[in-house]
C-alpha cells in the first residue's frame, strides 16, 4: 500500500500574511530530498499557496505515521527558524505545541492523506487553498462525487453508478457519520451546507471499495479551544477509471463559491481558483486562493506537477471571483460579507458588548425622553436600563489569537 499524505503549516508570511519566502522553500525542498535520500519519503513536493507550505509526500507508512509526521514537524521548525531571521509575519504561527508527540494531531499543521493500492496509472489532483476553512471543500466535493450536472460520470459510467459514501464530521461535538449516496444526499446537504460546522472528511467509491478523496479537517480554532484562526485547508483527489476525471474534479471550480475567511478569517469571499504564481492573496488578504497540483504516480514517484488552473477556461470563474469581491467588499462591516457573530475569528465584541452593557433597556414601547437623547442614555423606570443583559450572540472566548 501506497500512502499520499499533504501536511501543511503557515509558518511565517511574506509580506504579512500573503506568501511564503523563497528560502524557507528552499530550506523545505532540501529537507524533502534528504528524506528521500533518506528514504523515509518515496518521494515529495514542496508547494505553497498564500502563506501556508504544504510538502506533498509518498511513503510506505501509512496515514498518521509518526515518522513522517515528525518530519513534518522539523521542516516547519526549520522554515520557522528562517522567518524569525527574516522578520517574517507571524513566524512559526501554525504550531501550536512546544514538542512533538506521536503525530501532528491537534499540534497546529493541517494534514490530508489518502493510503491505497496504486492503480497501473493513477493520477491523483491535490488542492491548496489559503484564506478559508476546511468546509471549503464541501460544495466542490458535493458537486465532484454527488451532481451529475458536475460529473457525467455519475451517469454514464457503470463503476461510478452507485455512487459514493461520504464520511462527515461535526467539528463542534467531534462526532463522524457516514452519508450513503445518492440515497442519503438530502440529508447529507442539510448538514453539509453548514461548512463552518460540518466538514466532508473523505469520499469512498462504492464499486471500487476505495478512498477517493480526503480532505485536512483540523480546524485551529476548535484545537485550541477558542477560535485561533482559519486553518487553510488542502485536499487529495484521486481521479479516472470508474472515479470522476480530471476535468471533473477541476469543474465545480468553474464557480468562484463563496467561502468564510479572506480578511481577519472573518468574510465571506469567492474562492478564487489560480495557477501557482497567483496563489498570493493581497486585496483585502484575499480573495482565498485555491490551486490545484496534478500528479500522475507510478511507483511511489510524483509525477509533475501540472498546474492545473493553470488554463483560460478559469480565466471567467477568476472574473467572476472578482466581480463578487468588489461586490461584497461594498457591504463593509455588515453581513453577509461579515461572518455572523458567532462565527467571527477576530471580534471586539465582548468587550464592546461588556463596555454598554448598562445602557441597554427592555423595549417598553415607550418613546425616549428629551433627556434620554441629550444625554445619549436610557434612564427608564428602577429595574429597568441599568444592569440590562446585552441582546447579542454568545460569541464564546473569541480572542485575536492568532491570524491565519
Ligand atoms: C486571515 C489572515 C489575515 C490576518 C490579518 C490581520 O486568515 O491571516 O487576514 O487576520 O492580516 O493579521 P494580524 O492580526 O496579525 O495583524
Ligand atoms: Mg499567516
Ligand atoms: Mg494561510
């Protein structure tokens, strides 16, 4: 058995949250060959989008494997180490644990990975996104595994006929269940269509009895226990032969979908889809970027990359992108360009809230008095105004913590 895994950290931006620097690439590609000198890795790919490195790896370890992830670990203390010398922003950010113990789990890097048994031919697309969360994945993945209007396949191919299990996850109560479908598609959209909650983890083809896809659903915010940030999410597809094609698993992108993250993790934005050399978020720290690297894999080997957005078919979902930015960007700080409160990464608003908190009053249907507007606040009857609960969402410890 084969195992692809993606392990990805933001470890320091350049400029701000925007980038990666070169040298802390370089530093990781030549981690990355010494491990396959090494031959921990069969093979590996450095890649980044926006602020994050991803290292897109084969090896013989299995998901979790705490080899692999502890390499991982060392590459970004590496790259941080590099950051801090530079004065990069936000150096070493996404680790969030002093030392490593056993894998990366709830310690800051996200990781995707996917073990299976090499087809004769077997291409598979990784996703980079940046500036989003992980249920950014959740429309395309609906669309790739679950809407013939999306992916013929679905249709016309026997082996892709009856369809595929999706596995979820509640990130808010850590529970997992397992959508059947198409029977259980209308169910699954009920939760699915709630991303900041509900994250599709992997897709299993039925016919073929294999994993298809799996997705980095570690989110930062709900490691640390309060929100700390977008986690930036990456994601494996394997494509062809009785899976959705390549051009399958690139055409939900074809629609720039709105996701929760771009400035301060805390907008609703189109997810941009773009070559390599584009994945620099800047207007706005946005809109989210996503690329999309293709790998054919014979033998452990990666193959590639093809920069697979790399292509004027996405020249008009990258105009599109960019219209809806200038039109959400018109609403400011007011929904829905703004998350909802309780769903806002970075807020003053506990503490607003906890600053007037008596200068609310019950509505009494009561007009204010000249008084009560000289003065700007609520007098009202004893029992009333002074002391008032403040009618907001509970937005729980929100702390800008940590940017994204
Ligand atoms: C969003 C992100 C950025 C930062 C913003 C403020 O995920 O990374 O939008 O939130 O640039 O960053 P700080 O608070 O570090 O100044
Ligand atoms: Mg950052
Ligand atoms: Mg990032």
């Amino acid at each position: 058995m084969l195992t692809l895994s993606i392990i990805k950290a933001d470890t320091g931006g350049f400029v701000g949250h925007s980038a990666v620097h070169p040298d802390m690439l370089s530093e990781a590609r030549s981690a990355v060959d010494r491990a396959k000198a090494s031959e921990l890795l069969l093979d590996g790919h450095v890649a980044s989008c926006g602020d994050d490195i991803s290292l897109i790896m084969t090896h013989g370890y299995g998901p979790d494997a705490s080899l692999v992830h502890s390499f991982a670990w060392d590459v970004f203390q590496a790259t941080t180490r590099i950051a801090q010398n530079l004065g990069l922003y936000g150096a070493g950010q996404d680790l969030l644990s002093d030392a490593f113990s056993g894998n990366l789990r709830g310690m800051g890097p996200g990781y995707a990975e996917v073990e299976f048994e090499p087809r004769p031919s077997e291409p598979v697309v990784c996703f980079l996104a940046d500036k989003t969360e992980p249920g950014a994945w959740n429309l395309p993945l609906y669309k790739i595994f679950a809407d013939p209007f999306n992916t013929a396949g679905l249709v016309i191919d026997a082996k892709m006929h009856a369809g595929f299990v999706f596995e979820v996850y509640d990130l808010f109560e850590e529970k997992r269940i397992l959508f059947d479908c198409p029977a259980d598609l209308y169910d699954m959209l009920m939760f699915v269509g709630a991303p900041a909650r509900y994250v599709i983890h992997s897709v299993r083809s039925k016919t073929l009895d294999e994993t298809a896809a799996a997705t980095s659903t570690q989110r930062l915010s709900l490691i640390a226990g309060k929100y700390v940030g977008k986690d930036d999410p990456v994601m494996i597809v394997r494509a062809q032969s009785g899976l959705p094609a390549v051009g399958e698993v690139l055409e939900p992108f074809a629609f720039p979908h709105a996701v929760a993250g771009c400035m301060r993790g805390s907008h609703h934005a189109p997810l941009m889809p773009v070559a390599t050399g584009d994945a620099h978020p800047s207007r706005f720290d946005g809109p989210p970027r996503v690329v999309a690297l293709g790998f054919q894999i014979k033998d452990g080997r990666l193959v590639g990359p093809r920069d697979m957005f790399a292509d004027p078919a996405f020249d008009e979902s990258r105009r599109q992108a960019n219209l809806a930015m200038d039109y959400l960007r018109r609403h400011g700080p007011f929904e829905p360009h703004r998350l909802p409160l309780e769903d806002l990464e970075y807020t003053t608003m506990p503490a607003v809230a906890a600053r007037i908190a008596d200068r609310w009053a019950p509505l009494t249907g009561t007009v204010a008095t000249q008084e009560e507007l000289s003065t700007g606040r609520v007098t009202g009857q004893p029992g009333e105004g002074a002391g008032t609960s403040v009618p907001t969402q509970d937005v729980g410890d929100a702390q800008p913590v940590r940017p994204g």
